[in-house]
C-alpha cells in the first residue's frame, strides 16, 4: 500500500502512518509532497519541540495527525 500525505512527512508521523495501515507497517509506504503541500507535517511532540518547523505550519499540532489519520 502506498499513503500519500501533502507535505514533509517527519519520521513519526510515518510510523502512525505505517502502523494504522490495513496491510502492515512492512507492506506500507510513506510518500511526502504528494497531492498538494501544505507544509511541514509535524505530530504534536515534535511541535511542541519548536523550531522553524513549526512556524511555518499553518494549522497548529494537530494537523499532521488529523491527515495522517485519514
């Protein structure tokens, strides 16, 4: 299975990703910068850790997950 998520995928949004796949995390791949680009895609532990990223994110900490989730 392959997941397309619009914008920088961080490593631990991938592994939400992986893990929530309907075939296994071996058999899912991550693909960041796909249909559209909304930004940095960071789950809220890495938000909160502040930064550049961060700043640009137009959506707040909750917005990776909500994509990622989808």
């Amino acid at each position: 299975m392959i997941g397309t998520l619009p914008g920088e995928v961080s490593v631990l949004l991938a592994d939400l990703v992986r893990d929530n796949s309907p075939v296994g995390a071996d058999k899912t791949i991550v693909v960041g910068y796909s249909q559209g680009h909304v930004g940095y895609l960071l789950r809220p532990e890495d938000w909160m850790l502040g930064g550049y990223e961060p700043s640009v994110t137009f959506w707040g900490p909750l917005e990776a997950e909500y994509i990622g989730e989808q």
